[in-house]
C-alpha cells in the first residue's frame, strides 16, 4: 500500500501523455501530508489534441451500433471489477476515505457503467401520426457531441463514472478534467475503457489549472454539452461560459440536506442510521444529511444517542482496518471546520462531541456533533462538506417543513415518520430533487440524480441521465411528387 505511484499522466486522443515537458503539480495523501506523485497539467496543444481528436472520433462513434458501444463498455466493467483491489488501494491513498468505503465506490462505478452501457441500447424515438396520408412523421434521438465534464475529488470513481458512462452510451464523445487531487482513481477507469477497445479519442482525461482549463473548454466550438459536479459558486461560472454558445448543461452543486426526525419512530435505531450516512466519506458527500431537525419531545433522546455513536466511530488512515473514518480530503476542509466550529460556539451552540483537529500530520478532523445551534450559526446556512453535524429542534410538522425548505438549496432531504400520511405531505412539500422517506437509499444506477434551486439543474443516472445527452430531432417527411 505505501509502495509509489506509477507516473500520472494524461490520457489524451488514445495516448498516455507524462510529464515531459509541462507543468506538474504535486498529489498529496491526505492520511500523511506528504507527496504521493507528480500530475502533469495539459498544455495548450494537449488540449488542442483532445479536442480535435474528440471531435473527429464523434463522427465515427455516433454512428456506431448501440449493441457495439454498450459491449466496450460492460467489458470496461468487467475489467475495472477484476482491478477493484488495486484501484481501491490508490483511491485510499489519494483521497482517503477507508478502504471498504472505496472498495464500495469502484463496485458502484462499474454498476454505473454496465447499466447504462445497456440503457444506451433504449435511446428510442418514436413515429408521431401524421395528420394526412403520404406523411411519415418522426422523433429522433441523436447524441448532442463532444462533451466537457468536470468531477471533484470527494467520490473519485462514482461522480466521473456517471458523466462517462452516459455520455459514451449516448453516442457522445467526452473530455473529461478530474480533480488534480485524485487522479490516479479516474486514469484507472480510463485504462479500462482503453483496455477494452474503447476508440482512440471517444475519451479523454484532462488535468491543469481548473479555471484555465474549462474556460478552454466550455468556449470551444466542438464543444457541445457541459456537466460539472462542485460547488454553487463555480457552476454558476460556467454556466454563464456555456450561456455565451448557448450550450446544454449539467449542474450539479451545492446541498445542505435535512434529516427530519419525527417522535413516533425508534430514536435510538434512526440516530445510528444517521451518524453512518452522516460520517462516510468523512461527511464529505453532497447528498449527506447536514441538518437534524428533531420533534422537540424526542430532542434530547436522539442527541445522547446520534452523540453516543459519533464517539465510536474510529479515525485513522485509509488502509487500516480498524478504521471507520478517514481524514478530510484537504487542509482546505480542515480550515473550514475550525471556521463553522468556532462560530456555533461562539453564537452558543454545544459541542458534544469532537469540535478539534486530530494530531498534527495529515488532515484528520475529529466527528463533531453541534446541539442546540442557533438559527444565524454560519454551519446551517454554509455547506459544511465534512464531519460536522448540527442537530436543532422542532415543535410542528409546518415547522420542520419550513426549516426544511429554508435555505437556497435542494439537492437531497430525507425524513422518518410512522404516519403514512404524513410522509405523503412532506414528499409532496419538501423541496429538493431527491427525498429519502424512511431510507437514505436514494443514489442508485437506474435512478435520477439531481437538485433544484441553487443545487443546480439537469440530472444524471437513470434513463434521464442518458436522456440529458440526446438531441431529439423531428424529421418530417412525405411522399416525392413523381417527374412530370
């Protein structure tokens, strides 16, 4: 596990690109601090050569059978489950979540691919009836182009997957730019598209500085769809980059997601519910409950208890065993728990558990539970993307809605409640584009992905992240008059 890296690279119109003449700029651990490999950055003629070569292979691979690309792409699945093992062992080394949990993701990505390599085969039209004889009328699906995707760091196999995968089962073509933290888990899913007779150019993998390079990217004239993964702040700029070409895009940003607690359920068995969805990955995962809003009656209860399985969670590196928690991805992410930890306490929020930076070397934050917070604490306004959790009362089903509903975001809620009626209200009332009633299932191949209001728009997985890389063009057409 601590053996080196290989040399990152570029994966660029089919070839390996190194470091040899460009840029690079160090990948760190965050279990240690220390360098883990040197990632070269794309320079103007890499990113010539990726767009090019992904505009002259779309030409080709459009036109290529559903069956044919859907059979490359569940050969990539198969190979990146026989690789499992080692490309978790990199994915703990670069973004370090524990090894189980990255062993999880890679299985997850390879789902992704093989369903909707398969969904790619149901790209369907249909045959409108004509309103006179002699007239054909029909609805087209074709893919859109060349696609620009961008995926953070925090699920390093799962997010890019899902921009892949539609896109290549679309017919599209794709230049994708990962995260420069975690590299080596995206080149892995490219090895395997590669290794499994994936047409030179259908793909490519950029790195760089990131502004630089999707402003290259998103203006360029072969470019014809956009989908980012990150945060409200830069899918709003690349939005309005993509708004100068009037081009289609993905966004999916920011979230701050309710964990709505009801008195009538079990208390002690929904707290350690949320503590394991709250803590994976560190708390680093977009659709994480962030907010505990808990019935007042059983306030205190669900507090002792969710607080009670926050102190057995076990922090460590990646790679050993024992651990349940990994470091936060970043140093970044540790200035920002200290920065929404000393406000609630300053505004008189209780720390009941952790609240404090773990040793000195790596970037380990202890799980931390905030009680009693009050309504202006920075940390129930600001996505804490980490392990900070803020539990606050409620007194009424309107109240908990509200509080809800109470921020410009909505990308995941979830709540738990017996009343069955109830828990049609509150579907019917919560805004976010995925709701969680009772389960915290709610991320799954076959299955729609995506927010409202500023947690973006369009969505990914299911057939509508299939759909999102179709055109549909209607032909029209009727009988040719014969020559006089």
């Amino acid at each position: 596990m601590n053996e080196p890296f290989a040399p990152f690279s570029l994966f660029v119109a089919g070839e390996w690109r190194g470091s040899h003449g460009r840029d690079v700029e160090s990948v760190l651990d965050p279990a240690t601090g220390g360098t883990i490999g040197e990632l070269p950055h794309a320079t103007s003629s890499d990113l010539d050569a990726a767009l090019e070569s992904a505009a002259s292979a779309f030409r080709q691979w459009r036109r290529e059978p559903a069956t044919q690309r859907g059979a490359i792409l569940k050969r990539a699945a198969l190979l990146m489950r026989e690789r499992q093992e080692r490309a978790a062992e990199l994915m703990t080394r670069e973004q370090g979540k524990p090894l189980a949990e990255a062993r999880l993701e890679l299985a997850a990505a390879a789902d992704i691919l093989e369903w909707t390599a398969n969904e790619g085969l149901r790209a369907y039209g249909r045959v409108i009836p004509a309103r006179q004889p002699g007239t054909r009328q029909t609805a087209l699906k074709e893919p859109i182009g060349v696609v620009a995707a961008f995926s953070p760091w925090n699920f390093p196999a799962a997010t890019p997957m899902r921009k892949i995968a539609a896109s290549l089962a679309a017919g599209c073509t794709c230049i994708i730019k990962p995260s420069e933290e975690t590299p080596a888990t995206a080149l892995e899913i490219a090895r395997a598209l590669h290794d499994s007779g994936l047409p030179a150019g259908v793909l490519n993998v950029v790195f760089g500085v990131p502004e630089q390079i999707s402003t290259r990217l998103v203006r360029a004239d072969a470019v014809g769809k956009i989908s980012f993964t990150g945060s409200t702040a830069v899918g709003k700029h690349l939005l309005a980059l993509a708004s100068e070409g009037v081009k289609r895009t993905t966004l999916e940003l920011g979230g701050h997601a309710p964990y709505i607690v009801f008195d009538d359920v079990d208390v002690e068995k929904i707290a350690e519910q949320a503590v394991a969805s709250k803590f994976r990955n560190a708390g680093q995962i977009c659709t994480a409950p962030t907010r505990f809003l808990v019935q007042d009656t059983v306030y205190r209860q669900f507090v002792a208890s969710f607080t009670a399985a926050a102190r057995r969670i076990r922090v460590g590196a990646g790679d050993d065993r024992d651990t349940t928690m990994g470091p936060v991805a970043n140093v970044r992410r540790i200035r920002a728990m200290e920065r929404l930890v000393t406000d609630a306490k300053q505004k008189g929020a209780q720390i009941s558990c952790g609240g404090h930076r773990i040793g000195a070397q790596g970037f380990f934050w202890a799980p931390t539970v905030l009680s009693d917070v009050p309504a202006d604490a920075l940390c129930l306004h600001e996505e804490p993307f980490g392990p900070l959790a803020a539990i606050v009362p409620f007194n009424t089903e309107d109240e908990a809605i509200a509080l809800a509903n109470g921020l410009p975001y909505g990308l995941a809620s979830y709540a738990f409640t017996q009343d069955a009626n109830r828990a049609i209200r509150l579907a019917d009332a919560i805004e976010a584009g995925m709701v969680g009633i009772n389960t915290l299932a709610i991320t799954l191949p076959e299955t729609p992905f995506g927010g409202v209001k500023e947690s973006g728009y369009g969505l990914e997985g299911g057939v509508e992240g299939v759909e999102s890389y179709l055109h549909t063009k209607f032909v029209s057409q009727g009988i040719a008059l014969p020559r006089p």
